[in-house]
C-alpha cells in the first residue's frame, strides 16, 4: 500500500511528537500529510488529552497516566489520492471500507439532488466500529463438557459531512 506520492505520517507508538500532532490537530490546525497512521486516543486517553490541551494536565502527568494504557492502531485517509490507496489494499477490510465509503456518497447524492458531490466538498467527519450480535455456539470438549464459542460482528459507521451543506448523511453497514 506504500505509495510515494503520498505524504506520510507515522507513528510507531504514544510519543511527544504525537501527543503535539494530536493537540495540534484537536485545535483546528490544518496539516498536509495524506495518511497519518498510529496510535488512537480512545475515550480515556482522549479525556488525558483534553486535560493536556486546557492546560490542566501538565505533559509529565500526561505521560504518567497513559503509561499502562494501550491504544488500539488507526491509519487515518485526509485526501482522495489516499483513499484511492484502499482499492489496491490486500485487505479485505479495506474493500468493504471503500464500499460503504461509495454507499455513504451514494446516499448523501440521493438525499441531496439539486447539488454535485464534487461541488460539495464532502469529507468524511467520523467513522467508528462498534460491536454487534454475538452468535454463541458449543464446541465438544472432553468428558462429555462443552466450551463456548462466541462468534463476534461488528458495525461500521460513516459520517459525511459538507464544508458546502448542511445536511450530514449517516450509513451503516
């Protein structure tokens, strides 16, 4: 997926140089790297974050407090040419992600007729996955025991948004 047009940025773990990026970032303030890929800051890093940035929390504290903590990897796409790296990704999470990206445009296209989503400016504003039904199954175990299975799923969730309109579009998969 390594593609040298692209400006890269990378993250290996929780460093100075991210916590800066993040804070940076959770200001406002724009940055022209095409996939930025690292650490995530989940609710409870991300609150150790907020704290750093109002001035509460000095960076030392900040360090002490997330030090047990393990955020899970994020590669995060802020251009087209970026995202159009998903097609060419063995993957096959990427493809389902490129194909609920085109349902989200698709819907956003229905929902909104009178405008061109090239004129719209959409941009992805948030995208989670959260957990979904557990099938439970028994597998056989020794001495006439059985061991639970738990076959888990997941929803993905997509976000547009318009820097052009108002009306935001929601999709599932």
């Amino acid at each position: 997926m390594q593609d040298s047009g692209l400006k890269v940025l990378k993250f290996e773990e929780m460093t100075d140089e991210w916590l800066d990026f993040v804070a940076k970032c959770r200001m406002g303030i724009e940055h022209n790297y095409d996939i930025v890929e690292g650490p995530m800051a989940d609710d409870q890093i991300w609150n150790f974050v907020e704290g750093f940035i109002d001035g509460r929390i000095p960076r030392k504290a900040f360090w002490e407090l997330v030090k047990f903590k393990y955020p899970t990897h994020q590669i995060s796409f802020h251009t087209i040419s970026a995202l159009d790296t998903l097609k060419f990704c063995p993957k096959e999470a990427a493809r389902k992600v490129e194909k609920l990206l085109l349902s989200a445009i698709a819907n956003w296209s229905v929902k909104n007729e009178g405008q061109r989503v090239d004129d719209a400016a959409l941009y992805i504003k948030e995208i989670f996955v959260d957990g979904a039904g557990i099938l439970k199954r028994l597998r056989p175990a020794p001495q006439g025991r059985a061991h639970r299975i738990r076959k888990r799923s997941n929803h993905v969730t997509i976000v547009l948004g318009s820097k052009t309109a108002v009306v935001e579009n929601t999709v599932k998969e």
